[in-house]
C-alpha cells in the first residue's frame, strides 16, 4: 500500500531527474557546438591571414620573374644565353600550415562546405604553383649540364619552365583574389 501511496511521488521525481539529465545533455552539445563553431570561425581567420600573406609573397615575386621571362625570350631571339647572364629566379615561400592545421584539428568539418571547397582547391592549386617553382629551380641548377650537352636549347628550355612557373603564379594569383572575395562576401563565419 505504502508504493502505491509513493507512486505518483516517484513518478514526478523520476521526470525531474529525466528532465535534468536532457537539459544537461542538451546546454552540453550547444556548449560544444559553440566551441566547434569558434574553432572554424578562428581557422577560418587564419587561413585567410595566411591566404594574404601568400598573396603578398607572390606579388612581390611575380614582376621580377615576368622580367627574366622578357629576357630569356630576348635572348633566345638573339641566339642563345650569355655566359654572365642572370637567371636569378625569384621563388615564393608559400605556406599551407594554417590550411593543414584547420584540417589536422577538424575545423574544417564546421565551415560552410563551400569554403572547404574553395580551400581545398586553392590549396591544390598553389601545390602545383610550388611544384612548378621547383622544377625551373631544378632547371636553373642544371644549366651547367644542358649548356655542355645542347647550348643551343637552353633559351628554349628555360623560357618553357618559365612560362609555366609565371603563368601559374598568375592564375594562383586570381585564385586567391576571388577566393578571398567570396569567402568575404558570404562572412567568414560558419
């Protein structure tokens, strides 16, 4: 008889440890999306710091290699390279940590998929920029062998991975420009 006289007291009590339980479980998941949100929101800033100094780093790059481009197109015109001439390549030092860093942390699984996108195909693309960089310095360190081999089609050769690397370094240019416009015009946050 005593349960029976206790049950709607149970009852209620049982419902208000429920109810607690949810309400804790609940403020706990928005408290963790408020910090997954704030943790996109902050890679996202640094990603676009880094995106910019990037940017920066290419630009002051890109008119000093356009110009060795002019000469070596110069040069192969007149008949090849001179033995003091400069092919002193101006290489970018671009970064990619923030990029990796909101990849390694997850942040990326918070920003709007279309950031991501735009990101990731950024990021490859300045991949291939890199790459690009590297194989005329490869090229520049080789010249030495070609000049012993072949004198003839080193203007020839040098002015093909030139072109490629300054023409990539444009076109990642524009990429970070509307990238960084479209990211801007849709708000950074998540």
């Amino acid at each position: 008889m005593k349960i029976r006289e206790k049950l709607p007291e149970l009852v209620i009590e049982s419902s208000m440890v429920v109810l607690a339980v949810v309400i804790a479980l609940a403020v706990d998941e928005w408290r963790e999306n408020q910090q997954q949100e704030e943790l996109a929101d902050r890679a996202l800033q640094v990603v676009i710091a880094e995106i910019e100094a990037n940017r920066t780093e290419l630009e002051n790059s890109l008119p000093a290699n356009e110009a060795l481009l002019e000469r070596v197109a110069e040069a192969a015109q007149a008949g090849g390279l001179d033995a003091d001439f400069d092919l002193t390549f101006e290489y970018s030092l671009l970064s990619s940590s923030g990029w990796e860093t909101a990849q390694v942390t997850q942040a990326t699984h918070f920003m709007p998929l279309e950031h991501v996108q735009r990101l990731a195909t950024l990021y490859g693309l300045q991949e291939l920029v890199e790459r690009s960089q590297d194989r005329m310095l490869d090229f520049i360190l080789d010249v030495g062998t070609l000049a012993r081999d072949d004198p003839d089609q080193i203007p020839t050769l040098v002015r093909g991975s030139l072109t490629n690397a300054v023409g990539m370094s444009g076109i990642l240019m524009d990429t970070y420009d509307r990238v960084l416009d479209e990211i801007e015009g849709e708000g950074s946050g998540s």
